[in-house]
C-alpha cells in the first residue's frame, strides 16, 4: 500500500493532514524526539506535544515525559489493529439493534435513450413482476418479451395486455401471454406498470422508428404508478378490442392482488358458478384502527372493466359484493374508500 493510499485511509478515522505527517514520522523512526519528529513533519514542538497525546489516547502511540527530552514511540501495528477491530466488533451490536433493514430503492426517475433499452427495461419489468403488469405495446415487437409474458402468467401474474397498430382480423398469437389481452388498430404510447409501483412510458414513435431523437421515462414511485394505471385502464383499455381471456383460475386459491380477484371471480359468476369469499382487511371506516379483520360470504356481485361487458362506475374500479350473515359488504382492494371493505388478501372457493 502507498502512502497516498494510506493517508486516505486514515482520513477515514478522523486524522487530518498535519496528523497523518507527524503519525507516519513516528511510524519511520518507531521513537523518537520530539525534537525530531518536529522538524521531519515540518511542524512546532507545541503542535506535536498536543497530536502525540491525542494519538496516545486514541491508542496509536506512547509518550514518555517522564524523561528529558521527551520521546514518542509507535505502537506495533499489530496492536493498533487489533484494538480498531476490538472496538468495531463492540459496536456491532448497538449498531444492529439500531439498524432498520429496508429494501434499496431503484432510481426514481430515468431517461431513456434508446428503443433497445426499453425493450429490455420492459422485459426485466414483466421478469420481476410478483403480482400484476399491465402493457400496451405494438404487435410487431411483441415477439421480444413474448417468453416473460409467458412466465410471467404461467405463475400467476395477472397480466393486462394492450396490442397496438394491430390487424384485427389476424391472428395476433396471445394465448398464453396474457391474462386478458386486447388489441387496438391505432397506435398509442409503449406503458408498462409492474406490480403498481414500477412504471415506463414511451412516445409511440419511439418504438416505431428507430433514431426517432424521442425519449423514454422510467421511474419506481407509489404516488405515480397509480396515475399510469389509471390512463390505462381509462383512456386506452376501453378502446381496444377484447381478443382473448384466459381460461379462470382452478379453486381454492388465495389471491393478495385484489384486481385478480374480482377478474377470476367475474370469470367464474359468467359461468354461473357460486363463489364464497373470505376476505382479510379492514372496514373503512376506520373504527377498527389497524387490526385486520374477516368476512366470509356469498359473492353476489363484482363491479369490473377488466373484461367486457363492463360494469363500472369508473375506470379503475375493482369490488366484489360480498353477502354474509350480517348483510352485505362491498369490498375493495388497496387504497379503498368508497367501498366498505378494503382487502388485503381474497380467497376464493366453490359455495357448497
């Protein structure tokens, strides 16, 4: 290691410059006077009396004045180490009963450039999906995140797909890489939200035109995400043409993405099958503080856009009518409030 490198490191425990000078003076000579030690870092007598006993108390050196003249004399290494490292690993403890672990959060904002890269961001969106992804993209590049989209369904990611620039009496290909998938003649803006939290928007040429000069946003933000689903579901879903749902899921099964829920349960109740759900959330009213509570009923109704023939009040809305014993419950997912329930979890079974 070169001395730059070690003053550096240095630096890190709080020496300055002067300090460093005069601690690796000590270090050459392994004692010396005062005197010397002085002249060879270019500093008063006065300023290395006052470093020496600063470094003696930190454990670096040793001064004797109990002799005339004074002499100051490096601790081995070895024992500066080990107590630097003694006294890391009494810290550890404090530090962990300190210390609140939290996921890294991706940037909030990038620009990008290219539409190579935001081909591959939005595979890596549907690749990291847990829950759900909604897409709007042209048909002729669909074929490049066709094996995410694929994965992606296969376990279990409601997947809400939008082909643009579309040839509608085609066949386009979409079993099995999607949830419900539409398709639209006209061109639209490439959009993508993973899990409602990770979004990208890019102008429609840009994906179109290689070298078109536009630019593309991506950006990780819980107040944002919402807004690009809800020009989703608002202005472009119900534009397009509903050309495949897939088939609904088997039951029982338990759902923590609400917007899957009210999809298989509207499925199912097209199929005149009678559902029982269990929900686990909170009343919105907000008697109940924060404890999570628990209804089980007859769904006896679901207010959807998600597959035709719609039959929501806004665009975005996603409840289930759940009937129990003590009446009626319509129930929301998260982030409800004009619903009576909102849900963190949904179980879906057969009525016996």
């Amino acid at each position: 290691m070169d001395d730059p490198t070690l003053s550096q490191l240095l630096r890190k425990f709080g020496f300055s410059d002067k300090e460093i000078d005069i601690y690796l003076t000590i270090l050459d000579h392994g004692e010396a006077k005062t005197s010397v030690i002085a002249d060879d870092a270019s500093v008063s007598k006065r300023y290395v009396y006052s470093v020496s006993e600063e470094l003696e108390d930190r454990g670096f050196v040793s001064v004797n004045d109990h002799s005339v003249p004074t002499t100051v004399r490096a601790i081995p290494p070895e024992e500066v180490v080990g107590a630097l490292t003694d006294d890391v690993e009494q810290m550890r403890p404090a530090l962990e009963a300190h210390y609140s672990q939290v996921e890294p959060q991706s940037d909030a904002f990038e620009v990008v450039k290219s539409r190579v890269t935001v081909l591959k961001r939005i595979t890596g969106l549907i690749r990291e999906a847990d829950k759900e992804v909604a897409l709007s993209l042209p048909h002729d590049h669909l074929s490049e995140v066709a094996d995410e989209l694929r994965d992606a369904v296969d376990r279990g990611v409601l997947v809400m797909l939008v082909v643009t620039g579309a040839d509608l009496d085609a066949d386009l290909g979409l079993e099995g890489l999607a949830t419900v998938a539409r398709a639209w003649e006209e061109s639209m803006p490439t959009m993508i939200t993973a899990d409602r939290t990770r979004s990208l928007v890019a102008p429609h040429e840009m994906i179109a035109r290689a070298n078109s000069g536009e630019r593309a946003i991506t950006f990780t933000q819980n107040q944002l995400a919402p807004v690009m689903v809800g020009s989703f579901f608002g202005n472009y879903w119900p534009m397009a043409k509903e050309v495949y749902v897939a088939d609904p899921h088997e039951l029982p099964r338990t759902y923590d993405d609400f917007r899957q829920a009210v999809l298989q349960a509207t499925l199912r109740r097209r199929a005149d099958t009678p559902l029982t759900a269990t929900v686990r959330g909170r009343p919105t009213d907000g008697d109940d503080g924060d404890d999570l509570d628990e209804i089980t009923g007859r769904v006896v109704g679901v207010r959807q856009g998600l597959v035709e023939p719609a039959n929501n009040s806004f665009p975005v809305e996603a409840a289930l009518v759940v009937e129990t014993d003590e009446g009626e419950y319509l129930v929301g997912g998260e982030g409800a409030f004009v619903e009576d329930y909102e849900a963190e979890e949904v179980v879906l079974e057969f009525a016996e």
